[in-house]
C-alpha cells in the first residue's frame, strides 16, 4: 500500500523526520502551488518542521515545467535533500516523471486536486499520497484493475492450481512493485520471468495446451474490463477532494500537536477558498464546516458559541453556496447546517442569548473612544495612565483574538468596504440586480432602502455603521431577499478578531486577500497606496500571520474586484461572449486596459465565474447551464511570441455522462458528482489541430496557446464537445 490512510498520516510524517535526522542541513524540499489552500497547508506544515528541528526550503512553483527545472538544479545534484513534499501539487501525474527518484530519496504529496495518478497511490513506496478516505472507501475495484494491468501476466495461462507457480508469481509481483518503472532491475525481473514461462511450455501435453489457451482468452476478456475501468476514472474529468491544509491540521493532531488559534484559522482558511472558487459543491462545503465548527469551539469554547439570531417568520435561507455567486441544489443536510448557523428556533444546540454586547465583536462591551483608557493613553503618547492625566480604572476589558463562527452575506469583503460597494461589486448582486444599468441600480437602492439604512449609511464604511443597523441588516436581507432572487444571500463561515482596533476579518475575506497579493506583481503598480517589498508568494505568506500586509492584501482585493466587474461589465455590453451550441466563449482582447491582470488563472477564473453566472441569471433555459470557456493575452519577454491563457469552467450542476457512472470511485466527498472535463478535451483537441499549446498547470483545465491556433482550437471544439 503506497498511499496513506487518513488515519496513519503520521507514518508519511515519521519518515520524513527519520530522514532529517541523518542530515545537518536542508533536507526538505517543499514545492508549494501558489494558491491559498496550499499556503495555509504550508503554514502549518512548517510549524511542524520548526517544532521538530527539521530544516527545509521552500520553493513555490506555478507549473510543472518549473518542478522539472528545479529538479535538475536541487535534487538530482544534491545529495542532501532527502524528501520532497508537494502541496496541493503532484497528485494528477506521476510524480516519478518529474523528479528523480534516488533510492534514499521520499515523497510525501498533499494535493486536492482529483484524479489521482495511479502509479502514485499504488505502485512505489517511495510515493506516498494522503488520502482524504475516497481512495480507501472508494477505489478498491481499481486498485485490483490496476494491478492486474500492471502485474498480472496476460500472456501465461499456467493451470492456476498449481501454488507453487502462484507463489513464484506473487513473489514476482512483490519484487516488480518495489522497484522503479522502466528501471534496469524491474527489466531484469521481466526477462527472467519470460524466460521461466517459456521453459515452462516445452514440456505440455495437449489437454493442457488448450485449457492454457482458453485461459489466455479469459485473462484478456478481464483485462480489457479492467483497461475500461481504468480509461474510465481518467475521463471522469478533474474535481477537487480534501483541502490540504484540512489534512496538514489532521497531520499535526495524530502527531500528537494539539489545534491552535493559528492552525484552526488556517485549516478554515484553506477549506473556505475551495468554497470561494467554487472547487466543492454545497454539501461538501456543509461537511467543511461541520468538521471546522467542532475544532473551533475547541480552542474558542465561549467564542464560538454565540450566533446570529433570524426572526423565526422570516423566508427560510438555501443552502451554503460560493460567495462568488454559484447555485447548487439544495439538501436536507446544507439546510439544516444553514439553520443551526443563523440561531433559528428549534435548532437543540441554540446558546442562551446575550445582552447588551455587540453582534459584531460579541467578547468585547461596546467602550466609547472617551471611555478607552488604552485609546486615551497611546493619544496622548503616555506610558501609564497617570502621565496621560486618567483615574486608574478597576474595569478589565480582555482584548479578543478568537475565531468565530458567524452568520455571512455574500456581499464581497463588507466589513472592508462600506456596503454600496460591497454589493455593487459583488458577484452575486450585480448579477442578480444588473448593477451595470440604470434599472439595475434603481433596483440596487430600493434594496437598500428597504433595509433600513439611508443612502449616506450605506455608503460609509460599514465598519463604522450602528451595531444594531448591522444587526437588522442582517435580519432584513434574510426576509426580502427572494423578493430580489437573492434568497440564499446568508451562509454559514467564521470570523477572526485581531484585536484592539483592527476590524474583524472572515475567512473568505482573508481568502480574497491572499488571491490578490499572489497576484500583486500584476496590479500593484497601479494601486499607489500599496507597498508591499516581499514577492506576490511570500507577501501572501506573511498575510497569515502580519495583520498590517494582511489589511494591504484587502485593499488590493478591493481593486481586483473592481477590475473584474468592469472588465466583466465591459464584456457584456460589448457582446464580447459569443453563446455557442455547447459552450459560451469569451476572449479578451490585447487592448483590454486590464488584460495584463487577467493572465493569472485566478484572476481569469473570477472573470470567468462572473461572467458565467450573470449569463445563467438572463438566459434561456436551455443555454443556462452551459459550459464556458475564456482566453486572455499573455505577459511575454518577446513581443514575437503571442500566446493566449485558456480556462474551461463547468458550472457545479451541469450534467455529464460518463462511463461507469455507478462506480465507486466516481463518488466524491467534496465535490459530490461535479466534474471539469476540459483538461481532457484541450489535449486532444490541441493534439488533433496541432496546435502549440502547453499543458502543465497544476489546474488541468488551463492552458496556454499560440493566438494563431486559436480558431482551428475553438472551431474543432465546438464538434468535439
């Protein structure tokens, strides 16, 4: 067995410390996919490392080109790394095509990304993959599909009663697993098999012969079930299974490491931007936090307990769905998670409500500024409250750093923001509402006006609203909501406080925040009040844990969201998305003022999902659901070359037929029965038009194409889809 079962990750752990151990410097290499799961993951994987004493580096990579170049240059030529990790990378291809497998050397790979490679989880145990529970549950049937391709003799027919020629075979399979594909003694044990076989066959009478031969046929009857079976798993297309800084936090808990404030909020963190980019579906998100609700109240016993409280007469909420606005069905089971989080009555586990404390920051009284003994002293720049002028109060107010869970609208980075913005530049409302035209923001202000709030109000920043204007905000967007088709608006997250005078930041805020500074490079030079020295990957590090680069990342999600809803906006009034038979096409064109923001995948991908959803909010029936793929220019050192970044997203609920759709390993914990399969449709295509494209991103539904292939691409796609 070469993956690891949820239940033994330490055992992939332990060897790694083991082989730190034998070394006195860097022994681990960490290739880290630049994305907020795979930070957060990294974030606690390394408190592990520090904890121990092991010594790594860390390396963060965009492609696999890149792993293969970093390969030559720090494994294959350095004696002293012993183990490579790969986070949320390395899963979907085989790992042994892009690193060089010395005998001493382990792998340890912690990737959401679905399907798995088969020869990493059962061929070399050097590989080993974290399972999140689908492969043990789920993939039994494959596994013995995939040995008998592998190991099994398709071309003996040896009277299977005989043991002694069984236990030579078995022993055989053993010797041929324990080795590396292609390698001079896996060869060497293939030629010796031959050899015995055929020797084995001089000395065979007839009868024996033929019920050889009938053999053969049922071995290779079941042979090509099996290579069914296995084609099968591949094209079910890409999903998304377990975060990774899900299963790093279940890591450090069997290793003995008990959860804290940092690592809860991380593993909430990476789990919710799975949610945020629409990588899971709504009972999947459901499960998430379930699973995070319980490690929160953990470290944040009182904290976590208190909830918003929805009049019981108001319209009934859906299901938790994508804060970029996606819709999914909703069940029984997201519902009543739904409930339980707004304090409907009924719910067993409701807390005894509080009074007198703020909704929105409910572990600290409500101080005014002239009352704020530490306020008043850091103003007058005093040591203690004599020098400041102050009578020495006997009141003790402890400052909050807790996590919470928290009742969200799906208004983007709100306590940010003041609320115009948030819901002008949300997904979700503008493309409900139609922000961009005047019957959209007649629409958009009768909203408002409706929850109570003035048009002043609504745009200060909500931060600095009235608690109990924020309160009835909150009451009021869950009973009038579907009279604006925006009745699911409220789903359940978490919430942070940093302390005195930094505002609350909730998970898919802080998600938000740390797309953006990835991206920083694209579009900080043209936000002035951002400075940030660090990198786009380690700006983003720091952000989990430097509240000051953290309200930066904020401010720069603040403009990327500009950019993509006017970017989108712009689209669309233009009919620049052409609706095809099977799939809706955009291409951004190299005069686009923003087009250099957009080379990003994630930038791409909101451009993508906004543009997908307003689409669904004002089309037919029929083109509701549809695919939809979008292209944009690509930075490049040589103006000569023009290539084209090309995403395929598939809405969460669009149908797909696939072969062996019964089967156990087309069921998915997270993702349940939602599928990508574009990466497998850019690579035959590309291959059929001979296109100059290139393949290798973590996500297999990007690619990259010369502009010139991309008619002969999209024409050939549209017969082949």
């Amino acid at each position: 067995m070469v993956y690891v079962p949820s239940t033994h990750y330490e055992d992939a752990y332990r060897r790694i410390a083991d082989n730190a151990a034998t070394t006195a410097g860097a022994s681990v290499l960490l290739f880290v996919s630049m994305d907020a799961d795979a930070l957060c993951a990294l974030r606690i994987l390394t408190s592990l490392f520090k904890r121990d004493s092991i010594a790594y580096k860390i390396v963060p990579v965009s492609n696999y080109a890149e792993i293969s170049s970093m390969n030559q240059t720090l494994v294959a030529q350095n004696q002293q790394i012993k183990s490579i990790v790969f986070l949320n990378c390395g899963a979907q291809t085989d790992v042994q095509d892009f690193v060089t497998l010395r005998d001493d050397l382990v792998v340890m790979v912690i990737d959401s990304h679905r399907p798995f490679n088969l020869y990493n989880v059962f061929w070399h145990e050097q590989v080993q993959c974290l399972d999140d529970g689908d492969v043990e549950k789920n993939m039994a049937e494959l596994r013995e599909a995939f040995n008998d391709i592998e190991f099994g003799d398709s071309s003996s027919g040896e009277d299977n009663s005989d043991e002694s020629e069984d236990e030579a075979s078995d022993q055989d399979r053993e010797s041929r697993i324990g080795h590396k594909r292609g390698s001079s003694e896996m060869l060497g044990d293939l030629a010796k098999h031959d050899r015995q076989r055929r020797k084995r066959k001089t000395d065979m009478d007839p009868e024996s012969f033929l019920r050889m031969q009938q053999q053969k046929a049922e071995r290779r009857d079941a042979r090509a079930v099996h290579q069914q079976m296995i084609q099968a798993y591949y094209a079910q297309g890409s999903y998304h299974g377990q975060s990774c800084a899900i299963s790093t936090l279940m890591l450090a808990e069997q290793l003995g490491h008990p959860p804290s404030l940092d690592t809860v909020w991380w593993a909430v963190v990476g789990a919710t931007s799975q949610h945020v980019l629409q990588h899971i579906d709504s009972d999947g998100y459901a499960e998430v936090v379930r699973r995070m609700r319980d490690l929160v109240r953990r470290v944040c016993p009182t904290a976590s307990n208190t909830r918003l409280n929805i009049d019981s007469n108001a319209r009934s909420s859906n299901a938790p769905e994508s804060v970029l606005g996606s819709s999914a069905t909703v069940t029984s089971s997201s519902q009543a998670l739904l409930d339980s989080q707004l304090g409907l009555p009924g719910q067993p586990d409701d807390p005894p409500q509080r009074e007198n404390i703020d909704p929105f920051n409910p572990y600290l009284e409500m101080i005014p500024e002239d009352e704020d003994e530490g306020y008043l002293r850091a103003r007058a720049g005093a040591a203690s409250n004599g020098e400041a002028g102050l009578l020495t109060s006997s009141k003790n107010v402890e400052q909050s750093v807790a996590i919470s869970e928290s009742t969200e609208l799906k208004f983007l980075l709100l306590r940010h923001w003041s609320l115009t913005n948030a819901m002008q530049f949300s997904p979700y409302v503008a493309t409900r509402l139609g922000t961009w035209s005047s019957k959209g923001r007649s629409r958009l202000d009768l909203l408002v006006a409706k929850l109570g709030l003035s048009r002043a109000e609504a745009q200060a920043p909500f931060l600095h609203l009235d608690p109990e204007l924020k309160l009835q905000l909150y009451r009021k967007m869950h009973a009038i909501g579907a009279d604006y088709n925006m009745a699911d608006s409220l789903y359940a997250g978490f919430v942070r406080d940093y302390g005195w005078r930094k505002s609350r930041v909730s998970a898919s805020d802080m998600v938000l925040a740390i797309l953006a500074l990835l991206q920083k490079d694209a579009w900080a030079g043209e936000y002035e009040s951002i400075h940030i020295s660090a990198s786009g990957f380690f700006a983003a590090y720091d952000s989990l844990s430097q509240f000051d680069i953290l309200r930066a990342g904020l401010h720069g999600a603040q403009h990327l969201q500009r950019l993509v809803v006017g970017q989108g906006i712009s689209m669309l009034e233009r009919q620049a998305v052409k609706t095809l038979r099977v799939f809706r096409l955009a291409i951004l064109g190299e005069l686009e003022s923003s087009s250099h923001v957009f080379g990003s995948p994630f930038a791409l991908r909101q451009l993508a999902l906004f543009l997908m959803q307003t689409l669904r909010e004002r089309s037919k029936s029929a083109h509701a659901r549809l695919p939809f793929i979008i292209a944009s220019p690509i930075a490049q050192e040589t103006p000569e070359v023009d290539k084209l970044m090309v995403l395929g997203i598939t809405p969460m609920d669009y149908p797909l037929v696939r072969p062996h759709m019964d089967a156990p390993f087309n069921r998915s914990t997270y993702a349940g029965e939602s599928r990508n399969h574009f990466g497998i449709v850019f690579e035959q295509v590309a291959s059929e038009v001979g296109a100059e494209a290139k393949q290798g991103f973590f996500d297999s539904s990007v690619m990259e194409i010369r502009r010139s292939d991309m008619s002969a691409f999209v024409d050939k796609l549209r017969r082949h889809l």
